[in-house]
C-alpha cells in the first residue's frame, strides 16, 4: 500500500485542508493518507478550539485513514521541535510521501533545510526573535526571503528530513485561499484563524462560515468552541502562586522574563492584555502563549528535555485499519493505554487532556474512533 502522511492541526478543519488531502491522494496515488495531529493544545501555543476527538472525526469524515497524535511536549513547543516530531512519526510510519501546503511550492526545501541547519550556529542578536534572525540568516545567505508560516513548518520539515535520515519523498502543495493570518472569510476557501476569529465573536452565519467548511464541521462549531481567554482565571492563578524560581523551571520561560511576568500579571485584566503587555520583538504573541500554555500545564523545562516519542493512535478508517495490520505498525502507537503510559509516555497529554476538559464539557471517549 502507498502511504501520503501530512502533519496538521485542523483548527477547525475547512476547504483547505479538504483539497490537500484530495491533492495529496492524487499526486502521490496513495492508498492511504495518514494525518499526525497536535491534540488539545497547539503549536501556537493555544487550546484548540473543539478537543482532539472531534477533529480526528472530521478528519475520518474527509478522506483521511489514520489519525495519529503528536504528544503534547513536540506541539507547545517552537516550529522546529513540532517538525521534529512529525517527521520523527512519519519514519515510524514508514510513509511514502510527506504532503505539505506551500505558499510557494516551487522552493528548494531541501536545501533550504540544510541552511537552516547553519544558521543555528550564527550569532544571536538580542532586540529579534530566535525565529526571525534564523531565517534572516537564510535570507542573507540564500537572497530568499521567507516570510509565509507554511513556507516556513516546510523548511524546518526538510531540515529533519535530512536530519533523520527519512526515506520518504516531500511533495509541496499550492496552498489556496486567504493569506494564513487572514482574518476575513470570503470564498469558497479561508483560513483556519479567520474562522476561529468568525466563530469566538459568535459570527457564523453574518461571515458564510458555512460555504469555508465542510457541513458536519459547521454543525459543530455551531454548538461547541472553546478560546484561550476562558483559561485565564487558571493561568493568573498559578502565577499568583508561583515564585519567580517557580516559574523560571517552566519550559519557554528564560531570559529572566519570569520577573516580568510576576509584575504585569496584578495589572492585568484578562489574557489579551497580559500578553500585550508582554510582547516584545524578542517575545512575539505566539510565544507568549506557548509561555501561557507552560504556566497552566506545569510543564517543567525537565519534562521537555526528557521526551519520548509513542504516539497515540486517535482514529482509523477501515483501510487504515489494514495498513496497520499488513505492517504490524500497530505496536508502535498508543492504541489503548496502559498505566505505564500514563506515568510516562503519555504524563504530559494526559494532564493537558485534563486541563483542557475543565473548560469544556464535551464528552470524549477513551479508545480510537473507527469508522
């Protein structure tokens, strides 16, 4: 069987994503399209805005065989920890192809990915990002100017794709629609933050949300949405009780930003404005709220550096079912778990599961979906 795997988040899943499934199935003449996916907490460092099993139901619905969850520590983490982690899942796989969309498919990724590779080992400037003087340091080795987020997960994939030594083949996809910051829905195609945006200000119908999104994803974002902002009470909290050591053990927090964070959090009037007031050229918003993230899950700059890849197997397709009983691929993911895995493997997921879940009332189940 061929197999085309793609690394998403689906957040909500819309027209997009439909073609890139469609596109990658056709390009690459798979069998099967296995999708690894962040679970309730995402690379941007927010919650999602409906849990992890919903979205493997959407994606089920859409084409995809095989749902297979990227543990928590990759997700809320930087651009290239949450790459890492999906090639690492992808060569477990033993995939085929790796679909991505591109703004601008034409690129030599490959190369660019070695690149990146250098320019870690450049000098670092202090009044800029870490993410913004990498790819500064490309531009001017290269003359290319990368500024497009998927141009961008795309370079650091074929950084560890070379890295790893991956046997696959990456097959860049014409992204369609609406820039990827885009905040307006207009089309037959938008993007996944102006739909959020249209969904949180209870704008579903006034905005067309239902010509974006496939017809069973409109129904439950019609019912059921969840936003970062419903979290603050939780996060103020626990830096309320925190010290400055305390939060200094925290993954993403460095560079002594845990004291500014004890001054502005009493001055603060909700999530928004904490994260205003801490924003910086050196802290961008979407690394303030992989910090934010950090404080509500306790997770510790130890729990980071210890951890293990055993992804969990979140739903399957009846020839997703096949392909892993042909490859015997089954024992190398989470299908039930054990109480081992919940001590281990499984301890950070399982507590943003938890975490999340206090802000959410859906019921979710325990086991794979199947259909």
């Amino acid at each position: 069987m061929t197999t085309c795997g793609i690394i998403a988040e689906f957040n909500p899943f819309h027209n997009g994503h439909a073609y890139l499934i469609e596109q990658a199935r056709r390009l690459t003449n798979a069998d099967t399209i296995i999708v690894f996916m962040s679970g309730n907490f995402l690379q941007r460092g927010e919650p999602s805005i409906v849990n992890k099993w919903t979205r493997t139901k959407w994606a089920l619905e859409n084409g995809v065989d095989l749902v297979i969850e990227i543990p928590t520590e990759f997700v809320i983490s930087s651009a290239n920890d949450f790459a890492k982690a999906g090639i690492m899942m992808a060569n477990l796989m033993q995939i085929d192809y790796l679909a991505f969309g591109s703004e601008h498919p034409q690129l030599d990724f490959v190369e660019l990915g070695r690149y990146l590779k250098e320019s870690r080992d450049l000098p670092v400037r202090s009044n800029e990002s870490y993410a913004t003087q990498l790819f500064r340091n490309i531009e001017d080795q290269t003359g290319q100017k990368i500024n497009d987020a998927n141009d961008i997960l795309g370079i650091n994939y074929a950084h560890w794709w070379d890295e790893l030594y991956s046997q696959f083949k990456l097959v860049p996809i014409q992204r369609i629609g609406n820039d990827f910051h885009s905040t307006e829905v207009k089309g037959s195609v938008a993007s996944a933050t102006a739909i959020r945006k249209s969904v949180l200000e209870n704008q579903l119908n006034s905005h067309d949300i239902k010509q974006v999104v496939p017809s069973d994803v409109f129904r439950t974002l019609n019912n059921s949405q969840t936003s970062f902002e419903q979290y603050w009470p939780l996060i103020r909290y626990r830096v309320l009780v925190s010290s400055e050591s305390d939060l200094a053990s925290l993954f993403n927090i460095d560079e002594g930003i845990e004291f500014r964070i004890k001054k502005v959090i009493k001055s603060s009037h909700g999530l928004t404005d904490f994260i205003e007031q801490l924003k910086s050229k050196r802290y961008t918003y979407t690394k303030l709220q992989r910090i934010c993230t950090s404080i509500l899950l306790n997770f510790t700059k130890s729990e980071h550096d210890n951890m293990k890849l055993k992804p969990r197997l979140l739903g399957s397709s009846v020839l997703g079912r096949k392909y892993l009983k042909e490859t015997g691929l089954s024992e190398k993911l989470a299908v039930r778990l054990s109480n081992d895995d919940y001590r281990s493997n499984y301890l950070v997921t399982q507590r943003a599961d938890d975490v999340y879940q206090l802000k959410n009332s859906d019921s979710v189940p325990n086991k794979p979906i199947f259909i």
